[in-house]
C-alpha cells in the first residue's frame, strides 16, 4: 500500500529539514516529487514533525507475575501510542528473567508488537546480588543485555566478574548505580525540602561513589558499562572523565528527571516518588549539559507501572516509580525550547542505538509526531493499567501520530 505523507518536516541530527512529500509503499520510504494520482492513501503532515523510530532503554513490565501493573500486552500499546519502535524491558518480574525460559515466554509474546523488544536479563539470581545466572546460556538465545534491573549491582565481586563473562560474546551491563547501604531508608533526595518535609534522604553521595567505584573496577576488566537514570552532578563528571580516558562507558537520564526537583515533593505527590529521586536545579542543570556535551547518551523513559494501592498511601509507605510512556512526548515538548528538537530526538534514535549496537534494521522506522496537538491523559486514553502519574487526569501538549515499522503502519488517532 502506496502511502504519500505530505509536507512532512523531518528532524535529522543538527536541523529540522523543510516540508517535503514523502512516499512510503511498506518496504522504503522515499522522497516523492510526483503527484497524488496513483497513490492509495495520502495523510497531510503539514504540522507533524518526524524522525527515525525512537528507543526506550529502560522499561518496567508486570508480567510474568505481576499482570495486575502491565502486562505485555499493554505495554505493547503503551509503547506504540508513545512512539516508541524500539524498547528494553527490565528484568524485576516474577519470576525474574533470568534463564532462557522466560527469555522465549517474553519472546513469543511480544513478537507480533510493532514494536520491537529488547530484554535485560538478570546477571544474579532473583537479582539478589549473589549467585551469578547462566549468562552465556542466555546470551546463546538472542540476549546481549544483562542487569538486575532497578536492584543495583552493588557488589564489587560480581561486578568484576559479570563485566570479565559478558566480555565473551561484547554483551553490555546495564547498572542503575547506587550504594544500597547509603540510600538505606531514604524517600527523597536529601535537602532542604527533606528536612522541612520530616523524610528519610538520600544523599547523592550514594549514586555519586557507585559510579566511581564501577568505573575503577571497569578499568581493571575490560568490557562496557552502562549506567541507567543518572541524576546527579558529580555522576555525569565522573562519566564525562571516563569516557575521556578511552573506557567503554555510556548513560542515560530518565526524561522526568529533566523536568521536576526535588521542590516539587513539598505537596506530598507520591506519584513524584521514583528513584533515583529528583534532585537539586543544580544537578538538573548538569544533567542538561551532560546531553548536550554527550556525556549523557540517551533519555529514558524509565517507566515503573505501579497499582492504585502501591501509591495512594502515606509518602513513606508508598513505592517507587512513575508511569512515563505516553507522557513522554509531552515532556519532550516541555524541554523542546532549551534542548531543540535535534538534540532531544538524536537521545532516542541514534544515541540508544549505540548504546546496544543496533544493528540497522531493514525495514523503515519512523515516529511522526505533532508537537503542539492538545489532549487529555486520562482512563480512556491511557494505555497502561496503571496510572501512577502526576499528569493523570491532565490536558498534555504533544501527540504521536504515525508510527512505521515492520513493513506496518500505525495510525494513532483513536
């Protein structure tokens, strides 16, 4: 099927190109100077802006075990209404992913999604930091993406270790860098809205001498490191030193971490409640100069689903994490005026897909987006099964349109 996109503006990685005629027939998409006779569908695209399909390396998921937060299903259509062509899910399920069973039970599942899957498997079992899982038997069924998911791995040992095994076949390690012990408790980033609000902190020392102490041990083994939803200041220095040296070293930033502080927690929002916590305007600000200095390589989403009763609760009682995949594109708008569109779109297509050596698909990808289409996250919008959001119930600036990929159209109007 012959599909023209009209005056279709797209954002390559240092400009927005003008409105041009696109044709797309299932397998290229091509520049088109012809006229509209002879073409099955035409979809005017004068106020979209688009780009390559977008990647999401880091994505929370309930199912095996937890149905009741998301399960594949459903994270297969929050994906594809965020405009997301590409997405790694974390491995916290129960049962963990951890051994090829639950390696294929993923596979099969989500096969048929116009999205494609990427899995983190666990590198300990149940992710508990100890026992090593069968790594290479793993990576013999499809997987170079090995983490424990938001449990860092903070043990020095099987850091070494994992990073010397997955050197066998250029594997990756995905780690969310923090010290346990010295986050022991904490609710909130430890500040003066901490103290005023009578919580718990955590200090950004615990992320800050994580990530120093995961790099001296990488420099001992070789091998390569990424580290998820960095947050802090002298996080990003210690990146930005390290990649300076030569070592194998990438990073991500959750979005919603670009977009509140730690301020913002004043009201008691549990849903403003993720880890790591929102920080100061000053780590906001280096995690902003990290993206543009490209210390920091790709934006996350770090979508954690969490049921109504893991939320609605005393804020020290209440868990962790924030629904953020159809709010992305929103807070992409948000952010658009002091990052542009180039640099934002470059942090989920060609940045992530470096990060796990994407190999350059065959067929089209491409996100299409209007970035100033108004409209109303709420039940009957909402993808997910849960709702853990401070943008639940809001009018949100920003909408994915079209989404290509695997010779399919996805046209997201409903």
């Amino acid at each position: 099927m012959a599909v023209l996109l009209k005056s279709l503006s797209l954002i390559q990685k240092d400009s927005i190109k003008p409105p041009l005629n696109y044709l797309y027939d299932g397998k290229e998409f091509k520049l088109y100077e012809g006229d509209e006779e002879g073409v099955e569908e035409v979809i005017d695209c004068s106020e979209y802006l688009g780009s390559s399909g977008w990647i999401d390396l880091r994505c929370g998921v309930g199912e095996p075990g937890f149905e009741y937060q998301e399960t594949l299903e459903s994270l297969g259509e929050a994906l594809k209404f965020s405009g997301f062509t590409q997405a790694v899910v974390l491995p916290n399920t129960s049962p963990v992913i951890q051994s090829k069973n639950e390696v294929e039970f993923i596979k099969n599942k989500v096969s048929r999604f116009i999205t494609d899957i990427h899995i983190q498997a666990a590198v300990t079992k149940d992710v508990k930091g100890e026992d090593l899982t069968e790594i290479l038997d793993i990576n013999h069924h499809g997987v170079n993406i090995f983490g424990d998911g938001i449990v860092p791995l903070s043990n020095s040992d099987r850091m070494m270790k994992v990073l010397q095994y997955l050197q066998k076949f250029n594997g990756i390690l995905f780690d969310q860098s923090y010290d346990p012990l010295l986050a022991i408790f904490g609710q909130m980033h430890e500040g003066y809205p901490s103290t005023v609000m009578g919580m718990k902190g955590i200090p950004s020392l615990s992320e800050e001498v994580a990530i120093k102490k995961n790099i001296d041990i990488l420099r001992y083994t070789g091998g390569s490191l990424h580290f998820q939803t960095v947050s802090t200041a002298k996080g990003v220095e210690a990146i930005r030193q390290a990649k300076a040296e030569g070592l194998k070293v990438s990073a991500d930033v959750s979005l919603y971490q670009l977009l509140f502080s730690d301020d913002d927690l004043l009201e008691y929002d549990t849903n403003l409640k993720v880890l790591p916590p929102f920080r100061g305007k000053e780590d906001q600000e280096a995690l902003k100069a990290g993206l543009k200095d490209g210390t920091l390589d790709a934006i996350v989403s770090n979508h954690q689903p969490r049921d109504y009763d893991a939320k609605h609760m005393e804020f020290d009682l209440a868990d962790f994490g924030m629904s953020g995949l159809q709010t992305f594109l929103p807070g992409m708008v948000q952010l658009e005026k002091e990052l542009g569109w180039p640099l934002l779109i470059e942090k989920v297509t060609f940045g992530p897909s470096q990060v796990i050596n994407s190999p350059k698909s065959q067929s089209v990808s491409l996100t299409i987006f209007d970035p100033n289409e108004e409209w109303s996250f709420n039940r009957s919008s909402n993808k997910s099964l849960s709702s853990n959001s401070p943008y639940f119930n809001k009018t949100l600036k920003g909408k994915v349109k079209l989404v290509i990929n695997k010779g399919e159209i996805a046209r997201l109007d409903g």
